[in-house]
C-alpha cells in the first residue's frame, strides 16, 4: 500500500482551523432545537410517487402494499413495513421543487445549496464541512474524532475553509479505514519519520497540511474509542447490511460523544430508469428494504440513549433523508421505469426538536407537481430550503456570508432560490 493512500484514509480528525473568514451576519432566529445532524444521501433520485409520496393506479404492484398511516399519509407498507408502524416519529414533506435533473450537479446543489458553477466551486463546501467551522468552538480537548464525519459523495468537500473541516471519510459499509499500519516494526518507522520532522523546517504550502494529516493518522491509529467504532457491526455483503451497518455506526458515534456533531450517511442505487419494480438487487423494494430497515433501527436505538441536553440522542439529533430529485410520474417509461424528475421531491424528518406526524405540502393527485406549497411563502419549497432548515436547527444563521474566499466572491451559506430567499421550514418544529 502506498504511503499516501494509507495517510489520506485517516485524514479528517478536525484540528483547529488556520484560516478565520471576514463573516457578516444578518438578523434571523435559527429554530436552534437540535445539537446533532443526520443527513442521509439517497443517491439516484427515489421515485416519490412509490415511497414517500405515495400515489396509487390500477397499475400499482401489489408489492407495494399501500396502507394509510393514522396521520392520513399513503405509505407503501409491503416494502418499508417497519416504518409504517412508527409514523409517529417522522414527519414528510411534500412540497419541493428542485432545478436540476443531472445526478451530478443535483446531490451538489443537495449537498451544499449552491448549483455547480465551474468558476466558484473552490468556494463552495459541503454542508457538514460548514458545520464542523461553525462548531469549532464547540469542540473540547478531549475531542477525538472530526466533526464531520462523511459516508458517500462529498463533491465539494471543505471548499474554501481550512482543509481541517474536511471531514473524516468514511466506506460505504461504515467502517473506518486503516487503522492498522500496513507493515511490521510501525513503531521503529514512526521513529525515524520524526528524526525527519525535527528537522524539518516550518512550512506554510500544502506539505504543512501533509504534516497535519500524519499526525492525525497516528492520533487515530492509536485510539482505543476508534478501534471498538470500527468492529464490524453486522454482515456487509447485503445491501440492508452495509446501510443498517452505517446507521448503527452514526448512533454509536453519537453515543461516544467524541467530538462528531455531524454526520452523512448514503443509500445509493434508486436511479431506477429500467425494471423499477423487479425484486432485484438493483430493484426499488430493495432499496426501500434497506431504508426501512435502517432507519428504524437508528430511529429506536437513538431514542435509547439519553442525550446530552435533552432526554433522549434522538430528541437533540435531526435526520433528514431525501435523494437529489424524484422520479417521473404517471405510467412506466418503455424500459418499466421512470425517469429523471425534479419538479416534486420528499424529504423525510426525525428527532431534533421536529413535531412528528406531520405531512407539510402536497402534490398532485399523480404526483406531477406541487398544489399546496405547505407554508406561509408565496412560492415552492427549494433545495436551499432544506439546508437553511438543517443550519437552522442547528442554531445557526444562515444568512451569514464570508469574504475571504479563493475567487474573490462573497460566499453565502445558503443562496436565494430562484423565486426568493432561503426560509427554514418552521412548520416542522412548531
């Protein structure tokens, strides 16, 4: 194994930052209700009509097994069973719409609430990259694992914050990688690379952050909390295993209280333009199999732990689950599938201080487009409203805007939509 590549796995602890951005902020009230973040990525774009938008036809597979839930929501029982038994801890909703239709430039604009523009993308970095500057002076010394921690895509990583908020990376199955040197006597060659160091003269180009990063390497190769973190929690050679396995990684992260506040999580696959529902590997039951499994083991297992500010990790920690665009409605396409769709996308919500039950907007009796916006803004909901949510929750601004940036532009967290700025979804919380 090459050096770098064994280095560049445990990179990501989160020291303190070098760079301080000029920041101006506004006057706003973040909702300030939760202390963690969960953001799951369902990457492909899930069909809305057959999950979480719910919508039924004479062509509907009884595979679905369409129940209505007490909150009056359709819900396709036959393959999220689990979470139709706990529809009193989420809540749904119903009412974005989204600009992009390319996978690529739509998790990018879900990820970080700008669309993608060549010219500013060292600007622009991942939500949880923003976070973990924002919570910087929330860490302790005790502190032993980023504040980010990131399964999936991570297009824009620290954009143009210090590359200490790039956030620890982790596999798609949830587990930690190289935390184990790859060759015998580490302790001999650890010894001879700081006979180098001491030596070395201070530097202020990338190979400082190069030293940052050995230095990280072997802080977490030596740390017993991360070691018991990265045990296989449970078989990962199924899709529901690698998801359930990722879940319950977050909830013991959470619970070790070691200094991570946010974290991604990613269910790929639900690009379903061909044999959407076929009871495949690559099918859509699935995919919603693995959702449904994991979700609700992270839903209860949170619920268990007591949390630090309030009663449960569950009550102080918002899970926000949503794909980059829905799906298209109406009959299958040729090939028995739907297509790219970017007019209506659910996005589903627990803990954090959210009032479960609840369905916030509609859509169309197929699913087609938005008829009830669901709040009191005179437009749609758009993707920068569910980041302005997730910030807000958190308890921070995000208005705010910073200066120092590589192009020279003043970045802002969160960018107007298209018909106004950016609202947080208060009706979820109030």
């Amino acid at each position: 194994m090459k050096r770098r590549i064994f280095l560049s796995g445990l990179t990501g602890l989160g020291l303190a930052a070098t760079r301080l951005p000029k920041v101006q902020k506004t006057e706003v009230e973040p909702i300030n209700t939760a202390r963690n973040l969960i953001f799951v990525l369902l990457e492909g774009g899930p069909s809305h009509v057959d999950t979480f938008d719910l919508k039924t036809s004479a062509s509907t597979p009884d595979l679905l097994g369409p129940v209505t839930l007490a909150n009056g929501a359709l819900w396709p029982a036959g393959i999220m069973p689990k979470l139709a038994t706990m529809s009193d801890q989420f809540s749904l909703v119903r009412a974005i719409s989204g600009v992009e239709a390319v996978h690529e430039r739509g998790v990018y604009q879900l990820l970080t609430a700008h669309r993608q523009n060549a010219a500013f993308q060292a600007d622009v970095p991942h939500f949880a990259s923003m976070l973990s500057y924002l919570l910087e002076n929330q860490r302790s010394p005790q502190d032993s694992l980023a504040t980010a921690v990131i399964i999936g895509a991570n297009p824009a990583k620290n954009g143009f914050l210090d590359i200490g908020h790039q956030g620890l990376q982790l596999r798609d199955d949830g587990q930690i990688q190289h935390l184990e040197h790859p060759f015998s006597g580490e302790a001999r060659r650890f010894a001879l690379l700081d006979n180098v160091l001491a030596v070395r003269k201070e530097s202020q180009d990338q190979r400082k952050d190069w030293l940052r990063f050995q230095i990280q390497a072997r802080e977490m190769m030596a740390n017993p909390v991360l070691q018991n973190l990265s045990a296989s929690l449970v078989d990962t050679d199924s899709l529901e295993g690698q998801f359930l396995n990722q879940c319950r990684l977050a909830t013991k992260i959470l619970a070790e209280k070691t200094g991570t506040r946010v974290i991604q999580l990613q269910l790929s696959g639900w690009d379903h333009h061909d044999f959407i529902y076929g009871d495949q590997e690559f099918g859509l039951p699935t995919r919603a199999r693995a959702f449904d499994t994991g979700m609700a083991d992270l839903i209860e297992n949170l619920s268990q732990i007591p949390g630090q500010q309030k009663e449960s990790l569950l009550d102080e920690t918002l899970i926000v689950a949503m794909g980059e665009f829905g799906r298209t409605t109406g009959p299958l396409n040729s090939s028995q599938g739907r297509d790219h769709f970017p007019y209506v996308i659910p996005a589903f919500f627990a803990g954090g201080g959210i009032k479960p039950g609840r369905i916030i907007g509609k859509s169309s009796g197929d699913g087609s487009y938005i008829v009830d916006p669901g709040w009191s803004h005179a437009r749609y909901m758009g993707i920068p409203d569910i980041l302005a949510t997730c910030y807000s929750a958190m308890g921070f601004d995000w208005y705010q805007t910073f200066s120092e940036t590589p192009s020279g532009r003043t970045f802002e967290m969160v960018p107007p939509t298209p018909l106004g700025p950016a609202y947080d979804i208060a009706g979820l919380f109030s």
